[in-house]
C-alpha cells in the first residue's frame, strides 16, 4: 500500500458462523491483537442476525463492525430486508455494496446499487463497493469495458462519497484457491483508481483504499499487500479462522 492510505481488511463471513460461533472467534481473535500492527484497519462482515452479539463483543477494540449488505430503501413493505438505519443503530460503518455473489444471484445492477450507497451515506455507513470481472470476462478482454459499468454505480454522486472503499474481487478468484498475481491485482486497481481519477480528480481518487479479494490467504497475503496499488483485503474463507485473519492483518501492516 501506498503512504497516505492506511491499510485495511475486511473478513466477509459471508452465510457463515452463527453467534455463538462468532463470540468463539472474537474472543480468539482479539487474544491476538495486541500482537497486530495498529495501523491496521480491521473489519468484520458476519450475517445480520449476528451483527449484534458480535457488535456488543467488538465495543471498544478499534475492530470495526460490517454489514455485508443493505437495502436499497430506508423502510417499508420489504419482507426479510435490512435498511441502513438498522444497521447503524447496531453500530456497523462499514457496509459491502455490490458483492459478485449478489450480482449473481439476486442480479441486482448498478442502479439499485448507487441507491444503497446513498441510503448507507445518508446513515453515516462507508461503503465498500465490490467490483469484478468472471474468467468469460477476461479471457474475453473485456475487464476494462465490465469495470466501467460496474463503477457507473458512483455515477450518481457528484463528490466522493465520503467514506469509500472499492474492493476489486475477480469473480475467478473468490473461492477458487486461484487468486489473482499480485502485479495482475495491481493492474486492475490502476484501471479502478482512473475511473475514480475521471470522477473526482486525480487527488481525492488517490485517497480512496481499493482493496482486493480473491483467495486470498496467509501465503499470497504479503505479496499481494506488498503492492503499492493494493490496500489490504476482503476476505472469505481464510478469515473464518482467527489465526489466518490474524496473520493476514499482519501481512498488510
Ligand atoms: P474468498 O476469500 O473465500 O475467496 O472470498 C472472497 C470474497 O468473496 C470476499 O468478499
């Protein structure tokens, strides 16, 4: 990572660990953190039915709490949705918006993203926008034409929408044990910070963490977080066992 963003990571347990399952590993966790690097940003993204118990656990130790999603609307006939107010009366500031998963499976699309996005600002929630391409996309050259779109979701904010973080999660890579090169991962977050150069100018784009996602694991984590041009990661799987959360906050300090 590059002087001037502090590094951060981001475990998205995605539908894992219940409450009780989430205490045994906070309290494993934070045993290890005294011997963490401070500078260190750390994040946890458990499912919503969890936020609170893990929110309680995570009071005072500089561990922030996240959503993995929000709705688009701040209340209303929504059966088995989750709006922004609830999640900051939790206690979360930090909230995934556009994850490869839900693009996948709930072919959600920019629009509704941007309006996410607004709903998690109004609530005073940073977001953190996930972007990427799948193998057909690549292998087809069209990662630079997919990541435009998929950044179209900013659109809608006419300054940097405070808080942002961007997440650049290969879809090939997320669950794969096939991360991507660290100098490939680089690339890719040169191209992000463009489209956000184009945006808000060459300085506030250089403010903003893009992190990356993909398989990552103890063994990648230095050489991917030893780039420049990558500010730490969104982490499934490796971040469901304290010991690896653990040494990937260390490999990003
Ligand atoms: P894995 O680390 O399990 O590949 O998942 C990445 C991801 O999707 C994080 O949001």
């Amino acid at each position: 990572m590059r002087a001037g963003r502090s590094p951060l990571v981001v475990a998205n347990w995605k539908m894992n660990k219940t409450a009780r399952e989430a205490a045994a590993f906070a309290e494993e966790f934070l045993s290890l953190r005294p011997s963490l690097p401070d500078a260190v940003g750390v994040a946890i993204a458990p499912a919503f039915p969890v936020l609170e118990r893990l929110g309680r656990l995570l009071t005072h130790t500089q561990v922030l709490l996240a959503a993995q999603d929000v709705h688009t609307e701040s209340k209303g006939a929504f059966t088995g949705e989750v709006s922004a107010p609830m999640l900051r009366d939790l206690g979360v500031s930090l909230a995934l918006v556009g994850h490869s998963e839900r693009r996948r499976d709930r072919k959600e699309d920019e629009a509704s993203f941007a309006r996410k996005i607004e709903r998690l600002l109004e609530n005073g929630i940073a977001p953190l926008y996930c972007v990427g391409e799948t193998l057909e996309e690549r292998d087809g050259g069209r990662t630079d034409e997919v990541l435009a779109r998929q950044m179209t979701a900013l659109d809608a904010f006419g300054s940097l929408p405070a808080g942002l973080v961007v997440a650049y999660e290969p879809v090939w890579a997320i669950g794969t044990g096939r991360a991507a090169s660290s100098a490939m991962a680089a690339d890719t977050h040169r191209q992000i910070r463009s489209l956000l150069s184009k945006r808000y100018g060459s300085d506030l784009a250089a403010s903003v963490r893009i992190l990356y996602g993909g398989s990552v694991t103890p063994a990648n984590a230095v050489s991917l977080f030893g780039e420049e041009e990558i500010d730490g990661g969104l982490v499934g799987g490796a971040s469901l066992v304290p010991a690896d959360f653990a040494a990937l906050v260390k490999a990003a300090g």
